[in-house]
C-alpha cells in the first residue's frame, strides 16, 4: 500500500450504513487505494495519492461532510527528518560513488602511474575511465549540472555553478586530450578524471557532513515540540476517548490525570491540581490550579485530576505561537550579515572572472606546460570559492543562539534585536513589577493620639474606603484588611483625585487617603506625621496620610517587596558594563531606597507613565545605546522606543507580540541571560564571518597560484574541493559551539 | 594566432558573464515570461531556483504566498524576505503557506539563507 495517508474529520456519519456509503464513494475516487472510515472517532483515513479536494468532494456527493485533518507539527518534523535522513544516505552513496572511483585513480597517478596521453592503448583505456568518469559525474554529480543550468537560465549563478564548470572543465579537457591528442602540446596531454571525480565525492561528502549539523541546530524546537502530547483526552457525549491533537477543537471538554501534559489551552471547570509551568514561565515551583484557572499547553499536570475546556487549539496556543516565534527568529537577518549578504549575490559571477582571468595570466605568462597550469588553475579557482560559508556565517549561529534563548526562557523577537542587545550599555528598569514582586503589602499602619480608635479600627475604614479603588495600593490594603478578618464598612461619594489620592463616606464618617497635596488642599494640620512619613519613605515604603472627618487619624505605609534576585541581578547587568536606570512612579525618598538596597545609582522618581518613553529618548539623545526592561503592557511606548525592549511579563501574548526580547520567568536575570547570550552569539558570527572571508580571500588567490613563485607547484583541483567541502562543515560546527552557552548565573 | 584567440575567448567570455550575470539578469529584461501575480502560482524550489522567480502582488494588501520545495538539500530549507522581515521553513515535497504582511509598492528580493536561490517580489 502506499506510503501517502491522509485523514479526514466526518460530519454527519453515524452508522454502519453510513461508513459503507462513505468508503464506497471513495473507492470509486482516481488514487485512492484504500479508504477506512472510524466511526468512534469519526474520522476517515484514506491511502493513496488521490488529492485531498477530490476525497472532500466523494463524501460530500455521499451525503455527508469532511475535512482534512491538520498534519501536527511534530508529524510534519517527523517526516522531514526521514526526508533529511534520506537526502542524508543518498549524499553518502554517491559521495562513496564517486570517491570509489577518484581514490584508485588518484592512487594510480601518485604512485607513479601514467597519467599522460601518448599512445592509442592509452587512448582506449582513459576514454573507459573518462566514460566512467562521466557516469559518476552524471549519477553523483547531476543535480549540480541541473542547478547549474537552471540557473543561468535565470541569470543566476550559485555554488551549483562552480562545482558543474570546475569538473565539467577538467573532464571536457581530459576527453579532449584522449581524443585529439594531437591537438595539444606533448607536455599538456594530462588526464584530470580522478580530479573531477574526487571533487564530486568530497562535494557530496561536504554536504552530507553539513546537514547533520544542521540537524543539530535546530534542538531547540524540537525541545518546545516534545513539550506536547500527541494526543488528548477528550470527554464528548459523556464518552472519554484519546483523541489525535488534531482532532481536539475549541470548546471541548479535556481531562488530564496526574503525570500528563497539559495538551491544548484552556480553563479548568472541574477538579484541582499543582500544575508545573517551569517550561513557559521559568517559575520553578509547580503552581496551583483550580476552577477559572488557566492552562497552557505543554505545562505538566502533578498530582490531580483536571477537567477543562479547550479554549485554544493547534497553532493558536501559546506554546504553538513560541515555537513559531522561535522558528521565526531563528530565520530572520541580522544586520551584521549586510556585508556578507551583499558580496554572496555577486560572489559567483565574480569568481568566474577572476578564475577566467587567471587562466589568461598563466596562459600567457606562465611556465611550460602552460595549458595543463591554465587549466589546474581555473579548475581549483572555480572549485575553491566557497559561498556556503559566507552564506552560512550568519544564519547558523542565529539559530543556534535563538534557540539556546529559548531554552532559558528568552524569547528573541528577530535577528535584529538579537545583534542590538549585545551593544546596549544602559538599561533603564521600570521597578514595579521588574525590581519589585508588583504586589504591595502594607507594611505599617500608625494612629495619631486625636483618633479615637485601634488601628485596626483605622485599617477596617480605609479598607471600606479603598473597596472601590482600582489603585494597585488599594490592593495590599485590602488584602491586609481580609488578612485580620475585618468586615467592610458602606461607603459612598467614593473619588478618586488624580496625583493627590482618594476621598468618601464610611459609615458616615468622611475619610482622606493621599499624600501631602490631598492633606494641604483640605486644609488638614499634619504635624509630626510628615517626618514619621518621610523616615518610612527612606525604608523604601509608600507611606500616606489618613484623615477622618478633617482630623489627621494616621499614616499607612505600604511597600512592594523587592525580588529575590534583583540585587544579583543587577550586579550581574552592571558586570556586563551596563549603567542601570530605575524608573518609578513613586516619590524621591522611596525611590531612592530601593536603589540604595539594589546597588543602582541613578534613579528618575516621580514619574508620569509617559515620562518612560521621554527618557529613554534622552538617555539615546546622550549617546547611549538603551535597552528597557518593563512588563510589556503598561511600558508598551517606552519598549518601544528602546533599542532593545525586555518585556518581563511571563510570556504574555501581548509582550510575546510586541517586545524585541521576551523573558518567560519574571526575573530580571532574564536580560542578563539575553545579553550574555547575544554577545555570544554576535562573537560566534564574527569568528564565522571572519573565518569564511579569510578562507576566500586566501584560498582564491592560492588556488590562481600565487604561491607557485615560491613552491614551484600549483594548488591541485582535488584539495581545492576538500578545502571548500570542509568550509561550510566547519562553520556549522562553530555555531553548533554555541549550544553549550551557559548564562553565568547558571553556570 | 592560438594565443590571440584564447585571449579573445578569454575576455569575451567575461564580458558574457557580466552581462549575463549582472546587467540583463538584474533588469528582468531577460525573463522570458516576465513577472507573475504571486497568489495564482506556486512557487517551486527546484535546482538552485525559484520558478517562477519573478512575482508581483498589489500595494496595500496582506497575501500568502504558496512554495512547493522539492529541493531536499539543506539550500532550499529556508525563504526569506528580509525587507518584509518574513522567512519562512520549506518542507520538502509539500506546499508551505508563507503569509505576507501588506507593503507599499517597491522590489523586495527573496531568497534562501546562503542568497543561492533569488527570486524578486514587486508590489505594484
């Protein structure tokens, strides 16, 4: 039977009448070899090479509906590696071919064997081995005679090219000196077979060699792929059934037990478990889910059971869109390559002129035999030059470095953004939520003499008060309030006074929440409060003032913890040579705690939202080469601006969309890791970069032989092709290096 | 005389290579067909090339583009539209979708990553 399969989803087939319709629609459809329809799980799985719109239209003239199901990725990377594993065996047959034929020949010639054309024996037996010659150049050489073609037909000119004139000339030469001899000088009547043949051997070898290390370089997808499951346990009409990814859609009802992946995203209804999301946050500690939460496709079920909704399925998930965002990024070009991009397109026609060009030198100026050196010449130009490497320099690495962020949870956008980060050498840092957990606690709570109450009492009404504010402040002291079981009072004429604080009626009694400008405008006496505030404001606290019914009751502090890591993170930035800027909104006092405590020397309190993105200008005004790290929603135009945005914000879809670098673990060691990473992979693709111009600016002028003055003999074709073989191996192998990149943190 | 004529030979053959090369094969003079709306063809990956290699599609519009590769060398693996900072993975023996944001009216090349297989989008 034929190896083509596909498979269909069925709408309206319900029984075994139905199945018997549906696979004799099919049987009568051009192609089709076998068809079998699965009722249980309502799909159709057609062998043969019958198109899919031909299948579509047999089931539904029967009656009923289909659709072809989506190949999965993981069975698309399936197939292609067995077709790389395939391109991969062919290389090597006929690299063994061809070498299996140049080796004895080559041998021959430098044990001493005749490889001159001077007598008709010779002439027979040389036009056998020149007909050999031909069929390996034929069966292990055609496609770059093909490629070759193809492309001058379309003014093109590739490495195809080079390899098709450098052995087709030697092979055209040598048939030339067994059939007409005569034609040529005595001394130039030389064979150049084993040449061709061992060129074509090596070429294949080279190839063979590179796309195993290319292979290589794409471990990193692989790694996201393996995060999902092949298959789903899908509850439909009560029934429980595996179900091929594919086949899950939107709205289904999924259960997981413990052990398993997680396998689309969705919303739990039913059940609770500790779910293990290290592989898309970077959290390292599994994470507690219950109904309402979410789940990602990819994350690891623990220890319940969990029944939950599909909500995103095949590439609209959030890990389908990382690997995509990965496999993105890991094709696209970085700047640097610009140079090396412009010189590729007109490398080959170039090489053919001076190869041309070389030839008429030695033709005309050159020593005795002066023909066999023109063409030795020409033979090893054309055949040395290598446009792979240069080609290949630059998108190797960046794969690699790409996908070695990916596994430490750094998401770089494009190769742009990738070669930007190892330039910066200030970042500005915004500290909620970046420096600090972005969760505020309340962290004091202080009662003056003239209110008559605990502070409970004073906590219990501005918890009241604050019930209607969406002030991220609000927050901790409402959590504070339901942490002492405090009951909320009513509250009414609550408002909100931009830049001063909050205001209204609890429990009939008038409440003032602010700062200073709140208390001065309602004329409220503050006292000794404000240097008790201003002592909490060095702590690195928030403190505000309280007033019930004009009397100043109290001050509340709350501060928002400052991340475990940020200090060695930090220390770390300022290692690589990073000047760090901390952006704020809070005051002056505060701001500068924290940066005392985080080792940060220069601080910008007191700021608007707009006012990030007015100095990240500034700071590029000055010279300076920034990159921003915020969470990717609320610093959007500020990311933006810089050269390089770092949105810390545990893979959100939206920083995954906008940011340059994405961090999935809410770490600021994350940029540290990106910068090391970039700087890495930036040094990989110079030494790549340097490597393969060095290698043609050497080997070209070599291989025209301008060493002969001095050693009296000319490059031979055949280490020509060795060298231009092994030259794109061993760039792919300098960027397979980076593989074993480890941050300094972890390391 | 010999000598004469391999010297001829020798810089007619350069002259042939640059205009080959670099001044019929930039124009698109050459092309025989000419360019080709991009969303009624597939575009093949074949031996060094893309067929067709020349394409055009409006200004203003999003558009998918459809390559068939049948190239399994590691060459074809990728396309890429640096300008429009679109690329894109090719299976081998398949149609691979690659999506196009809308652009203004220009040339924009694309090509595989070594820049051996060229191919020009106009968008008109």
């Amino acid at each position: 039977m034929s190896e083509a399969k596909q498979t269909f989803l069925l709408e309206g087939a319900s029984c075994a009448g139905c199945v018997r319709k549906i696979e004799g629609a099919l049987a009568a459809v051009a192609g089709v070899e076998d068809a079998r329809v699965n009722l249980a799980d309502k799909t159709l799985i057609v062998h043969g090479e019958a198109s899919p719109e031909a299948c579509v239209a047999a089931v539904e003239n029967a009656g009923y509906g289909a659709q072809p199901v989506r190949v999965s990725e993981r069975e698309r990377r399936e197939q292609q590696r067995a077709e790389e594993h395939r391109h991969y065996r062919d290389l090597l047959k006929r690299c063994a071919i061809a070498l299996g034929l140049g080796i004895p020949l080559m041998a021959w010639g430098l044990l001493g064997g005749e490889m001159m054309v001077s007598s008709p024996g010779q002439q027979l037996a040389w036009g056998v081995v020149g007909l050999l010659t031909l069929a390996v150049l034929i069966y292990c050489g055609g496609h770059f005679f093909t490629g070759a073609w193809r492309a001058f037909l379309h003014h093109n000119a590739n490495m195809d090219t080079l390899v098709a004139l450098g052995t087709g000339t030697a092979w055209a030469f040598s048939m030339l000196v067994v059939i007409a001899p005569q034609l040529l000088p005595e001394a130039a009547r030389h064979v150049y077979f084993e040449a061709s043949a061992m060129i074509i051997g090596l070429i294949n070898l080279g190839q063979a060699l590179e796309l195993r290390a290319r292979g290589r370089t794409s471990a990193a997808v692989e790694k996201l792929l393996d995060l999902q499951d092949p298959t789903a346990r899908v509850v439909r009409d009560g029934q429980e059934q595996d179900l091929p990814l594919e086949q899950v859609v939107v709205g289904d009802l999924v259960r997981v037990r413990p052990g398993e992946k997680i396998p689309v995203d969705g919303t739990v209804e039913d059940g609770s478990s500790l779910v293990d999301e290290s592989m898309l946050s970077g959290e390292p500690l599994p994470v507690k889910k219950a109904e309402g939460d979410f789940l990602s496709a990819g994350t690891l079920n623990k220890n319940g059971t969990l029944l939950f909704r599909a909500e995103k399925v095949g590439a609209e998930t959030r890990l389908a869109q990382i690997i995509e965002m990965v496999k993105n990024a890991q094709s696209s070009r970085v700047p640097i390559a610009r140079l090396a991009d412009k010189i590729s397109s007109i490398f080959v026609p170039t090489v053919m002129i001076i190869a041309v060009l070389a030839a008429l030198v030695w033709f005309n100026f050159g020593p005795d035999p002066r023909t066999a050196h023109t063409l030795v010449v020409l033979t090893s130009v054309l055949i040395i030059a290598c446009p792979c490497a240069l080609g290949l320099a630059t998108p190797m690495s960046v794969m690699v470095g790409v996908g070695k962020g990916a596994e430490y949870g750094v998401l770089i956008r494009n190769g742009k953004a990738l070669q930007q980060a190892s330039g910066l050498d200030t970042l500005v840092v915004d500290k909620t939520g970046t420096l600090t957990e972005g969760a505020p606690r309340l962290t004091s709570i202080e009662t003056d003499a003239a209110f008559a109450g605990s502070e409970k009492d004073l906590l219990q009404l501005l918890a009241s008060l604050e019930q209607g504010s969406e002030h991220p402040l609000a927050e901790a002291v409402l959590s504070a309030a339901r942490e002492q079981d405090l009951t909320l009072l009513e509250t009414r004429d609550f408002e909100a006074i931009t830049a001063h604080g909050v205001s209204g009626v609890v429990n009939g009694r008038k409440l003032l929440l602010g700062n200073r400008k709140l208390m001065a405008r309602e004329s409220i006496d503050i006292g000794e409060w404000q240097a008790r505030v201003r002592e909490l404001g060095e702590k690195g606290s928030t403190a505000m003032y309280a007033a019930v019914d004009n009397k100043m009751a109290g001050v509340i502090a709350v501060a928002d913890p400052l991340r475990e890591d940020a200090a060695s993170a930090i220390a770390r930035l300022q290692k690589l040579g990073l000047q760090i800027h901390m952006l704020t909104g809070d005051n002056e006092g505060t701001a500068n705690a924290v940066a005392r405590q985080l080792g940060i020397d220069s601080v910008h309190a007191e700021l608007q939202p707009e006012d990030k993105e007015r100095i990240v200008g500034e700071l590029q005004d000055g010279g300076a080469h920034v990159g921003m790290a915020g969470d990717g929603i609320n610093d959007a135009p500020a990311l933006a601006r810089a050269e390089v945005g770092f949105a810390i914000g545990a893979g959100t879809d939206v920083a995954i969309e906008t940011a340059d670098v994405t961090l999935m673990r809410s770490s600021l060691q994350g940029v540290a890791d990106a910068i090391e990473l970039s700087r890495g992979t930036l040094r990989n693709i110079k030494q790549n970069l340097f490597g393969a111009f060095i290698y043609n600016v050497l080997g070209i002028p070599i291989a025209a032989g301008v060493l002969y003055p001095f050693t009296g003999a000319l490059l031979s074709p055949v280490i020509a092709g060795a060298a231009m073989a092994f030259s794109s191996v061993t760039v792919v192998s300098n960027a397979n290096r980076l593989r074993w990149f480890k941050p300094e943190e972890t390391a | 005389m010999l000598t004469l004529i391999v010297n001829l030979a020798g810089l007619l053959l350069i002259a042939a290579i640059v205009w080959w090369f670099w001044l019929t094969g930039r124009t698109g003079d050459a092309a025989a067909a000419g360019p080709v709306p991009a969303t009624s063809v597939e575009i093949l990956v074949k031996d060094g090339v893309y067929d067709p290699d020349h394409i055009t599609l409006p200004a203003g519009s999003a558009a998918t583009l459809q390559f068939r590769r049948e190239d399994p060398s590691p060459c074809a693996e990728y396309v890429l539209f640096p300008d429009l900072e679109v690329s894109a993975q090719l299976a081998v023996h398949e149609v691979t979708e690659v999506q196009l944001p809308a652009a203004g009216p220009g040339k924009y090349p694309f090509t595989c990553q070594m820049q051996m297989y060229r191919g020009l989008l106009e968008i008109k």
